[in-house]
C-alpha cells in the first residue's frame, strides 16, 4: 500500500481534536454538534458529561467515572 499523504490530509480535515483546556468549552462544543462535526476532545476527569446509553436514557456521569466502565481490553 502507497503512503497517500493528500488523502491523509484530506481525512484529518474531518474531524476537530483538542487538549482539555477547549474540551471544557462549550463554546466550541456546541457548533461543532450543530454542524454535525466529529470531534474529540479531551476533559477533566471531573467533568460531568451527558451520555446517552443503549437502553436511551441519558446519565450524567462525571468523566472519570464513565472512564472506569470501559472494560480494560475495550
């Protein structure tokens, strides 16, 4: 496989990355979900987050401890 580095480029273009610092403002949070762009942006573990669980019911979870639900291996 070729190493496609317009592609990559291209790719990375699509999503929105950050430290905490922005991951706690909602300021940049929110048009990002208006315009239905990915993100991912890292928080405090004593953020509390809305989370949406398979059964459709919305938690607030404080981000370290949705954390500690991951299994190791997930």
């Amino acid at each position: 496989m070729l190493w496609d580095q317009d592609r990559v480029r291209d790719v990375c273009r699509a999503y929105v990355a950050a430290d905490a610092l922005y991951g706690s403002d909602k300021s940049l949070c929110v048009p990002l979900e208006r315009r239905e762009v990915p993100y991912v942006l890292a928080v405090r573990g004593n953020e509390v987050l809305n989370v949406l669980t398979a059964d459709r019911e919305f938690l607030r979870l404080k981000a370290s401890a949705l954390a500690d639900l991951v299994p190791e291996d997930g």
